[in-house]
C-alpha cells in the first residue's frame, strides 16, 4: 500500500496539470481507504489468532486433565489388582488353594499375564460372542469372565477359561 501512495505522489509532483492533480488527490484517497481496509482486516486477523490461542489453550488444559485422569486410573487399578494378590495369598496360606483372580475388563493379554502370576499356568480361551473366532492377537480382546468365576479357589492344575470378546464390540 505505500508503494501506491509513493506512487500517487510521484505522479502529482511529475507535472502541473489539473488532470494529474485530480489523479493523485483521488488516489491518495484510494490509497487511505485501502491503509484502513488493511488496517481493519489486521485486527480482525489478530482477534481471531487471540481467540485461537485461547482454544489451543483450553484444548490443552483438557489434554493435561484427561492424562492426569488416567494415570490416577491406573496407579487405582494397580493398587486392587496388589490387594487381590495379597488377598488370595493369604486365602491360599490359610485354606490352600489359590483364589482366581477377577480379570474382567482387562485385555486378554493382561488377564493371563495376572493369572500366570498367580501361579494359574492352565489357561484356555474362548470368542464368548459366540462367533467361534481364534483370538490370534491378545492384546484386542478384553476378557468378560472367567469359568471358574473370579474368587473361587482352585488348584494351580485346574484349568481357567477365559471368556472373551473384541474391543469394541
């Protein structure tokens, strides 16, 4: 823009004539209106960039919170499955046996993992949706319930059946 007002100055200093004279007072009006036009849409661009940092702002307090969310969810869930162990322990020392695990809503992968740490080594798997699928990769499947139930004691040669579906599903 002050290119075409350097211009429209140019043009009225270069010669006398009302014509140029005309020219360059009408375009150093042009040439105000457009400063103003620029002028304006700069502020709009700068209050729409406020308002988005603004978003990205509060987008990122949410992202902060829901991390924040699920590691308490996870250090919680930790905390049961070591009061389970500990609970079956000392059912086990008590009365012999070893007390099944509750493993709904975990992974499959993760509920065998809990079940060989209980010393549950005979595991079977089943599709419970009914739809006879092989659960080829543990860690897309989450575990219903088990046969026997959570709670029951067994002998670590008992077989568990872990009854399970697709994430998702």
């Amino acid at each position: 823009m002050p290119l075409v007002v350097a211009l429209a100055l140019a043009l009225g200093a270069c010669g006398d004539s009302d014509d140029q004279r005309s020219t360059a007072s009408s375009s150093g009006g042009e040439a105000q209106a457009l400063q103003e036009r620029v002028e304006k849409l700069e502020s709009e661009a700068e209050k729409r960039e406020a308002e988005a940092a603004r978003k990205l702002e509060a987008a990122e307090r949410k992202a902060r919170e829901a991390q924040r969310k699920a590691r308490k969810a996870k250090r919680e869930a930790k905390r049961r499955r070591a009061r389970e162990r500990e609970a079956a322990a000392q059912a086990e020392a008590e009365t012999g046996g070893i007390v099944v695990p509750d493993v709904t809503g975990l992974d499959h992968q993760a509920a065998q993992d809990v079940m060989q740490g209980e010393g549950l080594w005979l595991l079977d798997e089943v599709d419970c949706t009914g739809q006879d699928r092989m659960l080829l990769w543990d860690r897309n499947w989450e575990v219903v319930r088990t046969d026997p139930p959570a709670g029951t004691r067994v002998s670590e040669d008992d077989t568990i059946t872990l009854c399970s579906k697709k994430q998702g599903e």
